[in-house]
C-alpha cells in the first residue's frame, strides 16, 4: 500500500486499518482450515463461533440491557422501513414519525405503504435545519410507537438528547450507531444499517425488546417477522456472513479502545475540530443547520460561491481528503467523520480548511 488516505464518504464508511489488515491475513486461510470463511457453512462451527461472538459484542459493546435481543437480517435500513410497521402495528394502532429530512422522510414514506401511519412533527417548512423539542410532537389516540431518525446524513442534523414522549421509541440510528450511548428505558426497537460505522454494507442490526415480540403481527412472509429472527438466532436463512465477520472485529477493535464512552468523547472532539474552523472563519464557511442540533458524523458546509466549492473538492483530492462532495440533493460539502476516522483525518481537514481560505478569501 503506497499511502493511505482520509476518506469523508457519508457510507460506505471508513474502516479501522487494523481491522482491515487483520482480515487481510486471514481471507484465505481462516484460522488454518485451507478457506476463506465466506467459502464454509454457515452451520460450520467456524461460522457459529463469529456469528455468535458478534452477535454477544453488540450487546456488550453498547450496553444493551438483558430483556433485548439483537437481530442481523440482510439488506439496509430501507428493509427496516417496512419491518418495523409491518411487525408494530397491529388492528387498531398506528405509529407516529417525525419528518426530519431525507431519511425520515423515508421511513414515512414506506410507513405508510405498510400500515397506518402519520407525521408528528414536520421540519420541512424549516428546510430541515433542526429537530424537534418533545413538546412540538404531537401525538394522536392509539399511537404504538414514535418513529425518529437520531442523525440525517445528508442534512447533518441530530437529536441532541432523545425526546420524552408517552410512547416508546423506535428509532433509526443507521448514521450515528454506536457513536453515542443510548437511553435504552425509552425504546422498545433500535436499527440500523452497519455501512456508516460499524462495517461493509449488506446488512441491519436490530435491537428489539423482548416483551413486544408476543404482541407483533404475524400475518406476513416469514423472513419479514423480527420474531422468528429472533428464534432463529438470526440464522433463518444464510445470514451475511462477511458482514458479520467484519462488524465482529470492528467490535473487538471499539472495545478495545475503551468502549462507547471513548467512542462518544472522540466523536465529538473530531467533529468540534471541523466546527470551529467554520466558526472562526467569519462567515467564510457557513454551516446551515441549528447548532444545538449539529451532527456529530456528519458536517456540512458551505462556500462563498459554488465555483469555490468546486475549487475545494479539487484541491481536497489533491491532499487525499476524499469524498467531501455534499449530497447531490444539497449540494454544498460534507464531511462524514465516522468512528474509524482518525483524529488525525479531522485535523488534516480542518487544516485544510484555513489555508484554503488564507489562499482564496
């Protein structure tokens, strides 16, 4: 490898270079057994072992309670949006969603082609710059759930503290997974996809409570049903198996650096370092959203003009600061500042970003 690169891509993410190499070293030849562990059973005991050591590290890593059980299923969080109401909402209930930007709206969308679903609170009149306090929520008679989206990507906003409400939470965490500590009392189902922090794209981890599973609807195909996940022990069909793989040492690797706690502090150390190069820039760079709801992953940003923003990505290739392109729904930059990326990526960004401006102010 002649030189490793910083990458700001909002998903697929980048990965801890020691994960890489470790999986490097052992694609072809796992654990001495003359393959690849994508080439053997899923009922191998090869298999059994990572599948099951991952499936326990998620819950010891995030600090997820007992009366929890935890869920891999194929595909991403867009599967999610028709899992949770498909499996939620029974005769007679509904489920509540915030419209927070592009992927609440989502999550609303697909709500409601699977069940009876309605808006509780709506950023768009707002341009999505912030989200919504508890009290601006407003939720109806027979309401199952309060649907959130801690951090849109692509807008670069989260929920600063998860809202009190009289209904359990469902929330989509697919940006900001196992970046910040969750206040589990509130939920009864957390998802998300593992592209944006905890691995190869492919796959959702779910986080259900156990005690809901009785009351889920079952009149569906059998793949569809978290309850059957469940006793399946995720493996109803050949699970993903290189994506397990992979997040199980992604987890071994956030344990070992101290946990959720260390994770949470260096989230938000790296993205405070971009932050304040936009804040002392005298309006230079302009950041479009709320600052007390300021994404953690996910910085956006602006320019005088779109030619300089052009010129940026331009010489921000030049300097191996890669990916920083805004959503094309957008615009503008954005700089995804996952958990594998090093303090060091931040920094070299936020460098950067003053002598650009030195250079073209």
């Amino acid at each position: 490898m002649s030189k490793r690169v910083y990458n700001f891509c909002a998903g697929p993410c980048t990965l801890p270079l020691d994960v890489l190499e470790e999986a490097q070293a052992e694609f072809v030849d796992y654990q001495g057994s003359g393959m690849s562990l994508i080439e053997m059973s899923h009922r191998g005991k090869h298999y059994d072992e990572v599948h099951m050591e991952a499936m326990a590290l998620m819950k010891e890593v995030y600090r997820v309670p007992e009366d929890f059980s935890v869920l891999f299923i194929q595909g991403g969080a867009h599967l999610q949006f028709a899992m949770v109401p498909m499996n939620l909402l029974t005769p007679g209930t509904r489920g509540a969603y915030t419209n927070t930007g592009t992927w609440g709206k989502g999550a609303i969308t697909d709500g409601k082609a699977c069940g009876d679903v309605y808006v509780a609170w709506d950023g768009a009149d707002e341009n999505f710059t912030r989200m919504p306090n508890a009290d601006e929520i407003e939720l109806q008679d027979n309401t199952r759930y309060l649907h959130i989206t801690s951090n849109e990507t692509i807008g670069g906003i989260r929920f600063p503290a998860f809202p009190d409400v009289s209904v359990p939470l469902v929330v989509d965490m697919s940006s900001d997974y196992m970046s910040r500590t969750v206040p589990w009392e509130k939920f009864d189902l957390v998802y998300g996809g593992l592209q944006k922090n905890l691995g190869p794209a492919g796959m959702s981890v779910v986080f259900v409570r156990d005690s809901i599973l009785e009351n889920t609807n079952k009149d569906m195909a059998r793949y569809l049903r978290y309850d059957i996940h469940k006793d399946k022990d995720s493996m109803f069909n050949t699970p993903a198996v290189f994506p397990t793989y992979m997040t199980g040492k992604v987890l071994k690797w956030m344990k070992a650096k101290g946990g959720l706690d260390v994770i949470e502090a260096e989230a938000a150390q790296k993205s405070g370092l971009i932050y304040a190069a936009i804040d002392n820039s005298d309006g230079y760079y302009r950041s479009p959203v709320d600052v007390a709801c300021r994404s953690h992953m996910n910085v956006v940003f602006r320019l005088p003009s779109e030619e300089l923003e052009k010129k940026f990505l331009t010489e921000a290739d030049q300097a191996d600061l890669l990916n920083l392109k805004g959503h094309r729904s957008v615009g503008g930059l954005r700089a995804s500042i996952y958990n594998a990326m090093p303090q060091e990526g931040a920094q070299a960004l936020a460098d950067f970003m003053a002598d650009f401006m030195r250079s073209n102010g």
